[in-house]
C-alpha cells in the first residue's frame, strides 16, 4: 500500500534553516501537500514541494558533491583540507545569493553545457561508498563526536567550530532577508 501521508524534511540545524522540504507521496492528496505547505509558512518557514524520491532535493545535491569529494581524495588529486578550501573560498561565498540553475543562467547555458560535455565523463559515477568513508569507518574515525573523521577534533574546537557555523547561518540569513532573498 503506498503512503497519503506528507513528509516534512527539516535541515540541521532546523531552528537555523529556513527550508524545509514537503514530500507528496504518489498518492498523498494535494489538498494534504498544500496543507503542509501552508503550515510551514506559517511557522516562518520556507516551504519546497518535491516528489518522494531517496534523498529529497538537498540530500541528492549534497551527495553528489560529497561523492566528488571523496573520489578526489581516494584518487590522492588533494587532501580533505584543500576540498575545504576550494569549497569555502570559491563557489560557496555565491551559493547564498546565486543557487546552482541560477549561476548557470549568470555563467550562460552555451558555456555550462560545453564544460559537461568534456566534464562529466570524468567525475565520480560511483555506487558504494568512497573508501576514504570505510576506511575511517573501520578505524572507528567516524567524525567530530569521535574525535577524529578527515580531521583530528582532538586539536579543534568542535563547540567553536558549531558556533562559529550558526553564526555564520544567522549573519547570512539577515542579509538575505535585507535584501529581500528570502522571506
């Protein structure tokens, strides 16, 4: 029996993230799906309809990225850290103004569609973990509540470094409300 039910996916941390995703089932009525939505709204949330596939929206994105990392990690290409700092230092600083279909538009469809024809052959078509993930998962490095994943949390601040993230979330959110981004 397929669901009529409506999900509601929440991003971490959900009293930050205004986003949340409302999942239709194949069968969950669109009166439902509306109300779901209106509900979010109403709580101060920005609402995004999608289909129930694996992942929703964001998880697939952030998948995909996460699979290219890796892959250029286990192919020794650079180090978890220089992945941090081409991410953070680069196409990160636009993500909270321009969105991926909106900075193709900025770059031009001509150009996006050009470098994916010489591009995509290459990246990461994996179906199974990275062995940088099963690697560490074995050696009990299994993150920041470890005390060590790709980096030593023996040696950082995970408190600060939270802290620092939510800050960040907060100060980005301001602006975009500012300038009308977001509602």
């Amino acid at each position: 029996m397929e669901s009529v039910l409506v999900g509601a996916h929440f991003w971490n941390p959900p009293h930050l993230i205004p986003v949340v995703e409302i999942i239709a089932g194949a069968k969950s009525p669109p009166s439902q799906v509306d109300r779901a939505y209106a509900l979010m709204e109403q709580v101060g949330k920005v609402p995004v309809r999608c289909a129930d596939v694996p992942g929703f929206i964001g998880n697939r994105l952030q998948h995909a990225m996460w699979r290219e990392a890796l892959a250029l990690v286990d192919a020794g290409v650079c180090s978890p850290e220089d992945i941090d700092r081409v991410v953070k230092g680069t196409f990160a600083l636009r993500l909270p103004v321009l969105g991926p279909m909106e900075n193709m538009d900025l770059v031009g469809i001509k150009l996006v569609e050009a470098i994916q024809r010489y591009l995509l052959p290459d990246l990461a078509a994996n179906t199974k973990p990275s062995d940088a993930l099963t690697t560490r998962l074995q050696d009990g490095e299994t993150g920041m509540n470890a005390g060590r994943g790709f980096y030593d949390w023996s040696k950082r601040d995970a408190a600060a470094t939270i802290a620092l993230r939510d800050k960040q979330v907060a100060r980005q959110l301001r602006f975009l409300k500012e300038e009308g981004a977001i509602p």
